[in-house]
C-alpha cells in the first residue's frame, strides 16, 4: 500500500481539498485499494476544525465531497508514510523543523510532478480557491501518473 500525506499550513484549505481530490481521482480511477491518504498542517492552531467552507465549496462545486478534520503532523507522521506532499515549500521548511532533518526524501512540493513545478498559492490569503484547486488537481494528476508509473497499477 502507498501511504500519501499532504501537508499545508493549517490543514482546513490546500491540504484537505488535496486528500479529497487524491481519494476521489483513485477511487475514478480504479486503484483506491492500493492508496492509504490522509492530510495534516504543521500547525495545530485549526487542530479540530473541519474543512474551510469556501474550500469545501469550491471541491462541491467540482462534484467532490468529503469531510476531514485538522490535525498537525508529527515526526512519527511523517516517519509513517511513503510521500509527504506539501503544498508549498514554507510547509518543507517547517516538517525539517519537526523531524531535525529527517526524512527530507520523502517530502516534496505536490505541484513539483507537474510540468511547472510551483507552490500552492495559500487561498486564505488570495481567496482564489479556484486556482488552488485548479493547482491541486494539476499537481495530484501528475502524482498519480508517476506512481502509476513507478508501481505498475
């Protein structure tokens, strides 16, 4: 089983819109049974708040639902899955903080398997949710290509 986790700054915007679109690409796609996908935040300051309502609208208006309620990643977290994906390199930053620099393999830009490696622009800030899903769904179809890749599925 491949173990993805994605990771932005509180986990009620990129990160979850992230693991809703992930689930629902390879539950559309066929391979669900070979995907254990969570999120996190390397913050807990929205620990216990569920998904932002304009990022749980913009992910309705595409036809994906789904609730999710925020945590924090830890050092154990990141230890226990295969890809840590972060939306932007600030939340890179912060997991080498967290783990003392272990673990740097595993963690990776979601948007760096695309053809135009970027970070996820922060909705909350922009209130662009469109772009952050566009960006999502961008980076999350290019991760599922390349595991379909790599693990022949």
């Amino acid at each position: 089983m491949i173990s993805v986790a994605f990771v932005c700054l509180g986990n009620i915007c990129r990160s979850p819109m992230a693991e809703l679109i992930f689930k629902d690409m390879v539950e559309r796609g066929g391979v669900a049974e070979h995907f254990r996908i969570d999120s996190f935040g390397t913050s807990d300051e929205e620990e216990g708040n569920s998904v932002y309502p304009l990022a749980a609208r913009t992910l309705a208006a595409h036809g994906i639902v789904g609730s999710h309620v925020a945590k924090k990643m830890t050092c154990a977290d990141v230890e226990n899955f295969d890809y840590v994906l972060v939306m932007e390199e600030k939340n890179r930053s912060r997991l080498i903080l967290t783990t003392n620099g272990r673990y740097y393999d595993k963690m990776k830009r979601l948007c760096d398997y695309t053809d135009s490696p970027r970070d996820v622009v922060d909705p909350w800030y922009t209130r662009d949710f469109e772009r952050a899903y566009k960006d999502i769904y961008d980076g999350c179809a290019a991760f599922l290509r390349e595991m379909r890749r790599i693990y022949n599925i």
